[in-house]
C-alpha cells in the first residue's frame, strides 16, 4: 500500500523552520513521503507566521492557494493563535494548530491521512529532515519569552520562556554533527535568557551536571568542534562571558543584538529588555575584549514617538558603533501588540525617509568595515560550488541575513568544506577572495 505524501509549506523566522524540521522528522520517521506540489498531496501542512501584517498576508495567501490546488489543508505555527479569524476566512481547514505543537500537526495528520506501517518508510537521515544545506543547522535552544516588547505579540502566541534541558540540546546537536553539520546556529527568541527558567537546576542526564546557562551550553557546543553561532542574543551582563569565549575561540567571534533603536526614550517605550544598559559602552569593551567579533543588529524606525532628535540619536549610535551587518525594519502595526495604543504615530513617507537614510549611512559603514578586511587571511565554510567557482562565510557572516564570499574560479571543493582564503575585494556587503589552502 502506498504511504500518503503531505505537501508542506514552511513560512517565518528560523525558530519556525525548527517546528517545521520536527514535524517534517516525525513524518518521515512514520513513513509518510513529501510532494512536491500541492496537486499531489494527500494533504497540505502550512507553518504560518504571523509577526507582522506582511507575513500574517503572506501566511493567507499561502494557504488559500493551498486550498484551492488541493483543498485538504491543516494550519499550525504563529497565526495558528488566531483560530477565529482562520475558521471564519476558510471555514474548510482540516485543522488549526498553534506554534511548537508537533503533536497537534500529527494528530490531525493521522485522522485525515492515517500512516502506512513499512519499514522500509521508517529510516531516517541522521539528524533527522533538514529544511536547511547539510552543513548548517539550526539549533532551537528554548520556546517562548518572558518579556513584553510593546510592538511584538509573541510572548502570547509562543507562550513564557521554557527552556530546553542542557543534554536535550546537546543530544540534538550531537546528532546533528554526527549528520556531517559543520556550523551550528543557535536560536530562540531570547537566547541570552536561556535557563533563567530552570532556576540553575543542574541536569545530571549526560553523567556531568551540567548547568541550564547560556555561557556554560555555549562552552559544552563549543567542544564539539564545529563552529558555533549565537543569534537573538540581549546585552544582559552574561554576554561578556559570552566574548570571552569567543576570545578564546570556543564559539564564534559573533554576536546578533537586536538593539531595535539607540533613543533611551524610545526603547522604553518599546520595552526593551536590557533597554538601560549603555550599549555603545558595551559594543566598544566587547571589541576591546574581542577584536575580531562581527556584530550585527536589527532597528525599527518609525515607531509612534519616535521624534527626529530620536532618529539622529540612532544614527548617531550606528556611526559610532560601527556594526558590521545591520537590518532594518519600518514600523508596521501588529494586531494585537500593546504599541498600537500609543499617541503620535510616524507618518509613512516619514518612516520611509529614515529608513532609506539608515541604509544609506549602514551602508557606508559596511563598506568601510568590510575595506578593512581586505588583505587579511579567514577560514571559510563553502555554502555552494558552481561552474563560475564557490561561494561560501567567515566566522563573521551567517547564513542567508549577511553577506558572502565569492571565490570566484573555485572549483574542485564542496559545500561543508573549511578552506582558508585571501581576501581580495569588497562591496557594500560581499567580499571576494582567493583560495590559499584546502
Ligand atoms: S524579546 Fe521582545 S521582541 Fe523578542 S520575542 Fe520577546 S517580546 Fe518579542
């Protein structure tokens, strides 16, 4: 008998992608198989998104061409909260789910397409179903958020901070370097808050107590010899423990702050975590300590309040600061997100004007952060080889939000290799380089 095949589509941050790669390991692991079309599918699973209006349209528009192509369709991740709305706009869905429910999605999976019992349907890939290449994974530490950030609803659709247990994750990595992983990319939505939950219990499970901590998870993945990537991490005081390891090369020079804006004024009305620290005295004795650290961030403009002295106040922070990657958003209002009820909101045309102004002023930043790599000596890890040569990253650029490396003319080598290089040149974002040993 022919096993059934599920069409999925997954939407969202890599925290999503996470859900998406459990749910798409059990299926597999009950022998169901994958189409890769929604005509040929018993049934479709959607992970939504639903963190601002654009994903929360894009999350529409995908299952309602879901439904139409094939019309048996199961919702689940963020915008799975909002079973209402769902149920009224498309009263046909086989079921609604919310975020991190991987029970949920098989339950419903199993009543509308029950599994076929075959062995030969149960091997799994070590590491289980990827979405991402072999040689980079995503590594969810923890689920949910304690903080209340007033233009974000995540805490009430992922629920409070619930970390994972030390030798859970360390299994998961374990396994996934087994798998032929060369990079691992540590997420949640608060990273540097991981085992704040747990209460310092020590997890004996592996035989060493090892402590719910993020600098104390971050050293035991750093003995594991690949390279390790901390993203989503807050400037709590803990994060120069973190720089030391990066220091003493344990896990990667690299740290993803989502600063969101530089105006004391602003984050408070944003309700920042870490919003009183003094982040560019942070960034400055982070360098100090780490010379080598890459450091990206994200900012919001626009947000109700934010005043022109707000803006330069943040232009100013970024001039100073000089990160390497930044990424910006323009304030959109969230149903549900506490922001919607402040006064003064920023005209449109306004926003867009500082965002453009911000990009052009990051860029000129980037360009000079990036000038002065030229001359100097990195490892790489290859992303992809084609006829034209290979593109790969550094220790300062993670996948898919930062810039490359092209190695142009570089061929005979693989995705998931370590090669050292040259660098050459540069762009606004991208460098290019030369091959000095495989
Ligand atoms: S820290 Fe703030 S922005 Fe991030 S998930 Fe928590 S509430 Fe949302």
């Amino acid at each position: 008998m022919k096993a059934p095949t599920v069409g999925f589509v997954s939407l969202g941050c890599a925290k999503a992608t996470v859900d998406s790669e459990r749910i798409l390991t059990q299926l597999k692991a009950e022998g169901y198989g994958f189409s890769a079309n929604y005509e040929h599918a018993d049934l479709v699973v959607v992970n939504t998104c639903g963190f601002i209006e654009s994903a929360v349209d894009e999350s529409l528009d995908v299952i309602s061409q879901a439904l139409g192509a094939n019309g048996r369709v199961i919702v689940t991740g963020c915008l799975g909260v909002k079973a209402g709305l769902l149920k009224k706009k498309f009263p046909n869905l086989l079921a609604i789910t919310g975020p991190q429910d991987c029970d949920a999605v098989m339950a419903a999976v199993h009543a509308e397409a029950p599994p076929v019992h075959e062995p030969f349907y149960h091997l799994l890939p070590p590491g289980g179903v990827k979405l991402t290449p072999r040689h980079y994974a995503y590594l969810k530490i923890a689920e949910g958020c304690n903080h209340k950030c007033t233009f974000c609803i995540i805490p009430t659709m992922r629920g409070r901070l619930a970390s994972r247990a030390p030798s859970d994750v360390l299994g998961e990595a374990k396994s996934l370097v087994d798998a032929g992983v060369r990079e691992l990319l540590v997420v949640s939505q608060d990273t540097s808050a991981y085992g704040v939950d747990q209460r310092g219990r020590a997890d004996l499970a592996t035989g060493r107590a090892l402590r719910p901590h993020i600098t104390d998870l971050a050293q035991t993945l750093g003995e594991l010899g690949v390279w390790i990537r901390l993203h989503y991490v807050y400037p709590y005081p803990q994060v120069d423990e973190l720089v030391e390891l990066m220091a003493s090369g344990i896990i990667l020079p690299y740290l993803d702050v989502p600063f969101q804006h530089a105006s004391s004024r602003i984050l408070r009305l944003m309700k920042r975590p870490a919003s009183g620290e003094d982040n560019l005295a942070r960034v400055h004795a982070w360098r100090e300590r780490c010379p080598s650290l890459a450091i990206r961030s994200t900012f919001i403009v626009g947000f109700p309040g934010e005043t022109d002295i707000d803006f330069q106040e943040l232009l100013h922070f970024l001039r100073q600061a000089q990160l390497d990657r930044v990424g910006c958003f323009i304030y959109s209002p969230v149903t549900g997100a506490r922001a919607n009820d402040l006064p003064e909101p920023v005209d449109s045309g306004l926003a867009q004007a500082r965002f453009d102004e911000l990009m052009a002023v990051q860029a000129e930043i980037s360009h000079t952060r990036l000038r002065q790599r030229v001359g100097r000596e990195c490892m790489v890890l290859i992303d992809e080889v084609t006829e034209a040569g290979a593109v790969g990253r550094s220790a300062s650029e993670s996948p898919e939000v930062d810039g490359v490396i092209h190695l142009p003319g570089v061929t005979g080598i693989q995705a998931g290799d370590f090669v050292k290089v040259k660098i050459s040149a540069c762009d606004t974002h991208d460098l290019t380089a030369s091959l000095i040993e495989v």
